[in-house]
C-alpha cells in the first residue's frame, strides 16, 4: 500500500501496535482499532507509559485527535 496522503499512512498502521504521543507529554501504546478525520483514535490493550516504562494497563482506550502530537509504529 502506498502512502501518499497522512491518513494512508494510519490506514497501513490500523491493527498494529503504535505509540501515541500527547501535548500533556503522556505516551500510549497499543493496537490501532479505529481512527477518524480528526485522528481521533481507538487503541486496544493500551497502556500509559513514563519514560518507556510500563504505568498501567488500561485496555481499550479513545484518545482525542486534538491532543496527539505524535502516532508511530511501536
């Protein structure tokens, strides 16, 4: 698949494990189940992490598109 427009590239990432960066400086990883125009996303088996290390387990999460400054392949 080609990656020619931002949402290509999330597409190719949908069902794989990513890491998702906030403004707050707080970072998720988890699989990418779902995401919108606005990168509103849906993560599964998420968890929060601080400074690589595993917080806490928080399964399915949604995080709102306005407070990601980053999504990467984990």
């Amino acid at each position: 698949m080609e990656v020619s427009r931002p949402l290509d590239a999330l597409n190719k990432a949908r069902g794989k494990k990513v890491i998702v960066e906030l403004k707050n400086g707080k970072q998720f990883t988890g699989n990418l189940k779902a995401f919108d125009i606005h990168i509103n996303v849906v993560l599964e088996e998420a968890e929060e992490r601080e400074d690589g290390e595993l917080k806490r387990k928080l399964g399915v999460i949604f995080i709102r598109g306005d407070t990601i400054i980053l999504i990467s392949p984990a």
